[in-house]
C-alpha cells in the first residue's frame, strides 16, 4: 500500500472485510505491503491493525495487501515484494498457526487472455495442495483462502449474509 493509493475504492472493500470478518476471524494486515510511513492512516481507515507478534496469537485472518496481486502458479523466477505476492507464500500463511482464512487483493491479471481462466488457475494451484479458496469478483478483486473445506464455507456463507451476492463469488465448484 503506497501513500497514492490510500483512500481509494479498494480500502472502502477492505474495511468491509475487516467487519465481516471481526467477530469470527478478526483481520490483521501483512505489514511487508504496508508502507510503514502509511500504517497508522491505513488503520485509521480500514481498521485493520497491522500483523505483529502479539496480535497472530489467537484465531485471526490475514489481509494481504500487495499493489498488483497474486503472480500467476505457472511463472518461473517472479519475485516477490511489496508489488506481488506469489501462491506458496500464501499457502504457508494458511499453515500458520491460528489462521482462519488470508485474504489477498489480486489484480494481476493478463492485460489479454481469459480472467476467470487465470483465477482458476490460482484456485486450482491451491486446491492440488489440499487449500480452498474463492475469488470475490469486481473492479477490486480478491482471493478468499482458507485451510479446509468446511472454513470456506463457514466464511463464504458469512460473506454473502453481510449482504455480498452469491454472483459475485468464483469457486472450484462453479
């Protein structure tokens, strides 16, 4: 999150996460895509606190915040940084201890090709490792994962009785 991007669209998105997901799995934000100089404004907004030791000691989720996204499963020698965010290191914030679901903004998608195709092929890269997820789909994408089947469901069902439509959601199973 870079000082240009604070208070655009996606953060009214992200506070609603953060609200939806308070009383069940409260969010917490990956503090490497957080500028540090933005971190109390980011807060103040979204009211998200930032990831830290003392606050990943009970059930929590985990934003991440990248500028563009997720790198697609099949790229070969992408970095990481605060830019992207690449599947592996999701999957291992989901074996974390007390991590209930990771939500991650994902809009790094081919200019050209199939969207939903190459949201598959994300969802696809979890499910071969035994994860879930489900896209959330609109002008600011994201990706919903969680560890087991019966978690996604506790929080899609969640999503969609905070009010979000059923139509908006991409899963394994559509």
């Amino acid at each position: 999150m870079k000082r240009d991007y604070l208070g655009d669209s996606y953060d009214a998105l992200k506070r609603l996460w953060q609200q939806t997901l308070a009383a069940w799995a409260p969010l917490f934000a990956e503090p490497r895509f957080i500028e540090s100089g933005v971190r109390h404004e980011f807060t103040l907004l979204t009211q998200i606190p930032i990831l830290d030791a003392v606050s990943s000691s009970s059930g929590h989720s985990i934003l991440n915040d990248p500028d563009t996204g997720i790198r697609h499963p099949d790229g070969k020698n992408q970095r990481e940084g605060r830019t992207h965010i690449a599947l592996p290191t999701i999957a291992m914030q989901l074996r974390g201890l007390s991590v209930k679901a990771v939500v991650t903004y994902d809009q790094s998608l081919s200019r050209v090709g199939d969207h939903e195709g190459q949201r598959r092929a994300k969802l696809n890269w979890l499910s071969d490792r035994g994860l879930f997820g489900i896209y959330y789909e609109s002008h600011a994408p994201f990706l919903f994962a969680c560890s087991d089947a019966h978690t996604l469901s506790c929080l899609r069902q969640r999503l969609i009785a905070f009010g979000l439509p059923k139509s908006r959601f991409l899963s394994m199973s559509d």
